[in-house]
C-alpha cells in the first residue's frame, strides 16, 4: 500500500484530504507545519509528500530537500499559482491549485504515483538527453497507434514545435510529456497549462509575467509560465481556447524566442519548446475569425493525431488489462480478472470518454469489486447510451431542456445543460460552477463533451 504524507496547517482542509485518500486506497500520515513532519516521521518512508506551499515556521518546499527521492505536489492558492511554478523549478514534481476537487486530487495523486520515474533529479539517462526506446506511459498494438509512435519518436529530439490533436482523454498530455523527456531538454521543465482552466482576464498575466502596478492587485512583479519552462519546454492543452491578445503574444515568443510582461516596456529572450494540444479544429475556426491564422501556421510544424479509443481496434483490452493491473497496485489488493462478459461489454462498448473513461471504469470496478472478478454487472456500461453519444454533439446542437421534459425529470446531464443555457448570460464561468458544485475545470470539460458553447462577449 502507498503511503503518503499530508502537511497541511488548515485542520479541516487537512483532515477531509486525509479521509479522501483513506476511502481510495492510500495509508495516509498527517502534519500541520514542516517541523511537524520531519520531528514525527521519517519522510524517505513516504511514496509521495503533499503538501502546501504557505505553512506556519518554513515553507513546504523545504520539503523538497529534506526528503530526496521522494515527490513532493505543492498545494496552492490560485493567486500563489506563480510561487506553486517556482517551487516546480526547486524540485517539486507537480502542483494543484486550491480549492481543488476530489476527482482533480485523485487523479493528480495518482498519475504522480503511476509515473516511472519518482525521483525529484532527473536519472542519468535524462541528464544524457538519451531517449527511451517507448513512449513513457502510452500504450497501443494498433496500426494508427504504431504510426503515432513513430513519428513522436521522430519529432521528439528535435526542438521543433508540436500540434497534438484528438478528443478529449485520448492521452494528449501523456504523448507531450513523452516528447519531452525523449528530448534534449528532458532535465529542464516541463510546464503544463490548460488554456481553458484559467479566467480570460489572467491567461496573458499567466503566461507571460507582470509588473508591479500593471494592473489591481498586482503587488509585486511576477515571472510568466513561459518564462518558468525558459530552457525546457511549455505544454500549452486545449490552446484553442486560448484568447486573441494573448495569441499575438505567443506568437512573438515563437518568432523571435522573447517575450514582455504585462505593462512593461521591455523584452526578454527565452528558450522554449513549445508543445500545444487542442480537440478542436483549428483551422475552422481560422477560418471563423476565432484563431489567428498566422499562429495557426506556426503551431502546425509537425502534427501528431491520437486516435479516439472507438478507433484502436483490439487496444482496449490491452488498455483495461494494464490499467487494471496499476488499479490493483495503487488501492494494494491482490490483482483481479476481467470476466468473459466484461471483456465482451469492454470491446461493445464506445468509449466516448475515450482513455480517460476507460481508467475511471476500471478504477470504479476494482473498489467496488468484492471478489477477484470484475463482471460487466460491476462495469456498469450503458452500452445503449454510448452508442447515442458515440459522436459528439456540435455546439449548434446544444438546446435548452424543453418545460414538458423538465416536469417529466432531468438526467444529471439534462440539468447540467439547462442550468447553464438558461444562467450564462448572467453569471460568470466560476458563479456558474460554484452554483453547480463542480470546480471550473469540470464546468469547462463537460461544456466540451455535451457541446455547451461558452456565451460570447458583447
């Protein structure tokens, strides 16, 4: 069983965590400072430390170097994202910004744990820029796959900008981070941005640093996340979404290699690879006026396309059986099967959520597994329903929920579209996901897959 360690000076913030990670597997110790934590434990004990970045005494970087070898994920406020990436720079594996969902958590944890290489300092084959002889993490026998190798195993020693296209969960930061450490830049950082999880009015403040005074609230000048991947490489997923002003600045980054704060007058050179991924077609939306063409050309070096899982002909049961086998591992039970009519359900079943659904299917089915067999009864596949949702619905198609249907009763997704169809014009993205109960991210994700197009500005 993996254990970690939670430092955490909030008791309720703290204890909710501890009982998160308890009801999934995990052997969980808990501090509230860093001298907490080092008096009462020995951390080279712990698969992963947790811990956030503003504690009472010392900080929780210094975490970093008092347990070498070990992970350390930063938790952090959105408004100390900026320290969260420093902290990256220092040695820290990943950070997550608060408040943060069960599932965000989860899956943060998760993939930290499930990650080969655990150590903060990169190995000696990192550090020789020598590339592994497979992708890191990504898995797939099929013919599409296979291509998709070998052109990432092409592209990737070489410093050339990456577009990464396909759906959503098909595996598209997985196939940027293995870019990155099959490249020359494997033992500098790799800064991951989701374009659409940040609020419109602080993407270019994000991206690209600010001054003291640039704008209210910005107290102190701050580094960019371009500038904190300076010498590695930017990931920049969904990039579609990524606003007009702040594509005019990443294209300047990308012809000229510098950038300018916001509200300073001067320029700084950096040296960056940059990694984009999107699930929307960027070259409509050129053509739409949503896109800047000229960026658009300079994206487009080398595409790379993954392939919906629907489409992977006998992968999905390699997949399930791997995925099953880490599962087993991470919750530290004894490794279970697939029955004959889950693996039947598996192969019928569309996958609209592609990858990312698989593993939350198996993850499911191993915790609510009783013995050492997962039936498709435990899956729990609505085999009818995939199929109706095996394409995914246009923006144009979205409609409000219709009063005869309201008063016959709403499926979850059913409200979820009417609630926000009806109270987007006035409500903000955040207003709308508090009100939802859900974290900006999830709002954002499930406005892709039932195709809820985001209000336009006036």
């Amino acid at each position: 069983m993996k254990r970690i360690l939670i430092v955490e000076d909030e008791g309720i913030i703290r204890s909710a965590l501890k009982r998160l990670l308890e009801r999934n597997g995990y052997q969980v110790d808990d501090a509230g400072s860093v001298q907490e934590a080092t008096d009462s434990y020995d951390l080279a004990d712990y698969s992963l430390i947790i811990s956030d970045l503003r504690l009472p005494g010392a900080p929780g970087t210094d975490l970093i170097k008092q347990s070498p070898g070990v992970p350390v994920l930063i938790m952090t406020s959105y408004a100390s994202l900026r320290s969260a990436v420093d902290s990256m720079k220092m040695g820290a594996v990943d950070y997550i910004a608060k408040p943060f969902d069960h599932e965000e958590m989860l899956k943060s944890v998760a993939d930290i744990l499930n990650r080969p290489h655990v150590s903060q300092k990169p190995s000696a084959t990192q550090q020789g820029g020598t590339n592994r002889s497979a992708p890191t993490q990504i898995i797939g026998s099929c013919t599409a796959m296979q291509t998709f190798f070998k052109r990432l195993q092409k592209v990737s020693p070489t410093d050339t900008t990456v577009l990464i296209l396909g759906e959503s969960g098909t595996g598209k930061e997985l196939a940027a981070r293995s870019i990155h450490e099959h490249s020359k830049r494997a033992s500098s950082p790799m800064i991951s941005v989701n374009c659409a999880a940040i609020p419109e009015t602080l993407i270019e403040s994000e991206l690209f640093g600010h001054e003291k005074g640039a704008f209210t609230g910005a107290t102190a000048a701050r580094n960019g996340l371009v500038e904190a991947a300076d010498g590695g490489t930017l990931f920049l997923d969904e990039i579609g979404e990524l606003p007009l002003e702040a594509q005019a600045r990443l294209l300047r980054v990308l012809q000229e290699g510098e950038i300018r704060r916001v509200g300073s007058v001067q320029s700084k050179k950096v040296d960056v690879r940059l990694i984009a991924a999107t699930h929307r077609d960027l070259k409509r939306m050129v053509s739409e006026g949503q896109f800047r063409e000229d960026l658009y050309y300079r994206l487009n070096v080398v595409s790379l396309k993954l392939p919906p899982l629907r489409e992977r002909e006998g992968d999905v049961i390699e997949l399930a059986k791997e995925l099953l086998k880490l599962h087993c591992e991470k919750v530290g039970c004894d490794e279970v099967q697939l029955s004959d009519d889950a693996l039947t359900a598996i192969q019928q079943y569309s996958w609209p959520g592609n990858v990312r659904e698989l593993q939350n299917a198996i993850e499911r089915s191993v915790i609510m597994c009783e013995d050492d067999l997962i039936t498709a009864e435990i899956l729990s596949l609505d085999l009818d329903a995939s199929e109706a949702v095996s394409v995914q619905p246009t923006a144009s198609a979205a409609a409000p929920v219709s009063e005869e249907n309201a008063q016959e009763g709403l499926s979850l997704e059913d409200y979820f579209q009417k609630f926000v169809l009806e109270n987007q014009d006035r409500m903000s993205e955040t207003e709308l996901a508090k009100a939802l109960g859900i974290s900006r991210k999830s709002l954002w994700e499930r406005r892709q897959r039932l195709g809820i197009p985001r209000r336009k500005k006036s």
